[in-house]
C-alpha cells in the first residue's frame, strides 16, 4: 500500500453456500466479527458481531442472514464501516463458523463455499475454503488500524475445530 493511499474505509464480507441436499439438516454458516481495542488487540474482543446484529455504534451490521444457503446470491453479508469506526478500535478480525446443531460439520461437508471480501467493486480476497476443509470455524481476515490511522486488510486464512460460541473468544488470538 503506498504513503498516499486513504487505507481501507467500507468493506463488503459476503458469504454463499449450497443448500443441504434434498432430506439432510441445513447447513448454517454464519459471519462473524470480533473487534479489540487498540491496548488489547489479541486478547478478548471489545464486541462480536454475530447471528443477525450489529455493533453498537452501527459500524459494523449482518445484514443478511441465512440458516440454509437457499435463495439468489450471497447468503450472508457483513459490512464494516471502518473509516467512521472510534479510534479506541485498533483490530477487527472476521470469521465464518459452522452451526453444529445435530452432528459435527466441516467445510468440506458444505457445497460451493465462497467467501469473498470486496471493497466497492474491488475484491480484496475471495477463498471457497478448501485450505481448511476438516475445520469447523475459520478467521478469513484480519483490519489492522496502521500508524497513520488508516485502516489496513491482511489477508489470512486459519482453520478451528470448535463450536460458533467458543470461537468468537479464540478467533482473535494468535
């Protein structure tokens, strides 16, 4: 990124998967946001932005939420306000997790995967999630607010075996 660049400001997460097959429970993915303070950015998140919320100053909003992958276009959108997020804000990490309601689930168990994370009508990073395909839960993205307060994406991609309850407090340790 150069010196001159105004960092990342609104950001676009969205999410879309195949329904179940025809008689299988539905598969549930949900996006999921953690943001940390600028004096604690690894450690428990300020607030997480998940299941159908929002942050507490409407800087970050689910705005779709899907509990089966059925219908046109992406299942679920998060998008991220950044440039008008307070600066107390120094970390926002971004997650996708598997509902694991009757039985264990991975990404591989779920068809057509795709994540793709756009900034207005450039795509930052877009992955279908074949790099973690025994896990359960996945960080897809990492902001980081930079010396000069702009907002900077890193792109990563790390897979967890655990529930969408306790991976909300581990998503964002390293």
């Amino acid at each position: 990124m150069s010196s001159l660049s105004k960092g990342v400001r609104k950001v676009e997460v969205s999410l879309r998967w195949d329904p179940s097959p025809l008689g299988e429970p539905a598969h549930d993915l949900d996006l999921v946001a953690a943001t940390y303070s600028v004096g604690e950015p690894h450690g428990d998140p300020a607030y997480v932005v998940h299941f159908d919320s929002r942050s507490p100053d409407g800087t970050i909003i689910l705005t779709r939420d899907s509990k089966t992958g059925q219908g046109f276009g992406a299942d679920e959108v998060l998008t991220l306000e950044f440039d008008r997020l307070a600066a107390a804000y120094g970390r926002v990490v971004v997650g996708v997790v598997i509902q694991q309601r009757d039985r264990r689930r991975a990404f591989s168990d779920v068809n057509n995967t795709v994540v793709r994370i756009a900034e207005g009508p450039s795509e930052l990073w877009k992955s279908t999630l074949s790099e973690v395909p025994d896990a359960t839960a996945a960080v897809v993205a990492e902001f980081v607010r930079g010396e000069s307060g702009t907002w900077l994406f890193e792109e990563t991609l790390r897979g967890f075996d655990t529930d969408p309850q306790t991976f909300a407090g581990l998503m964002g340790r390293d």
